[in-house]
C-alpha cells in the first residue's frame, strides 16, 4: 500500500509539473505573439494605453461564455463604441487560431 501511495503521489507530482510547464510555455507563446502582431503597441497588461488594458478586458468580458469568439473575431476585424471612440483597427495578419490563443491569454490576465 505505501508503495502505490508513493507511486501515485509521484505520477500526480510529474502531471501536474506537465502541465503548468506547458501552460506557462503556452502563455509565453501568447506574450510573444500580441509583440509580434502589434497588440502591445495599443494595449498593456495592466495600463490603458489607447485601447484598455488586457487585465480590464478580462474582467470586463469575464463569465461570458461568448467572450473567447467575440473577442476573437473583433482582434481579426476591428471594432468601436465599446471602450470609447478610439476605434481598433483589423489585424488581418493575426489567424483566426492566433486570435484564439491571444483572447485565451488576454482572459486569463487578473
């Protein structure tokens, strides 16, 4: 029995270091795509530059089921009226799973 408890409490402890290593590899990812697709000359994690922050994105759109594809769709084809009168621009550079990958990342921002 304290053998399988080890065993399993180690397989638990090599899981759970899987995955927050990918997780924050995915984030990095993410960090580096909104540089390389021009986000952050717009928007900042914490501070409104032109458009809002990521972190009042997040908590503005946070518990809506729609907000991943919404927020997708209006990074890839601009958008305006919701955060004043500066509008955003289209990123036509940014596919349509890139523009998933930043909402996801963007959402997660506290």
């Amino acid at each position: 029995m304290i053998k399988f408890v080890a065993t399993t409490t180690a397989s638990l402890a090599l899981l759970l270091t899987a995955l927050f290593t990918t997780t924050a590899a995915q984030a990095q990812d993410a960090a580096k795509l909104a540089q390389e697709k021009a986000c952050m000359a717009c928007h900042q994690i914490d501070k409104k530059v032109v458009g809002p922050s990521f972190k009042e994105i997040a908590a503005r759109y946070a518990g809506q089921k729609d907000a991943e594809a919404k927020l997708a769709k209006k990074v890839r084809e601009g958008g305006s009226g919701v955060w004043g009168q500066v509008p955003m621009p289209p990123n036509t550079t940014v596919t349509e799973k890139d523009a998933l990958a930043l909402v996801k990342w963007i959402l997660a921002q506290k």
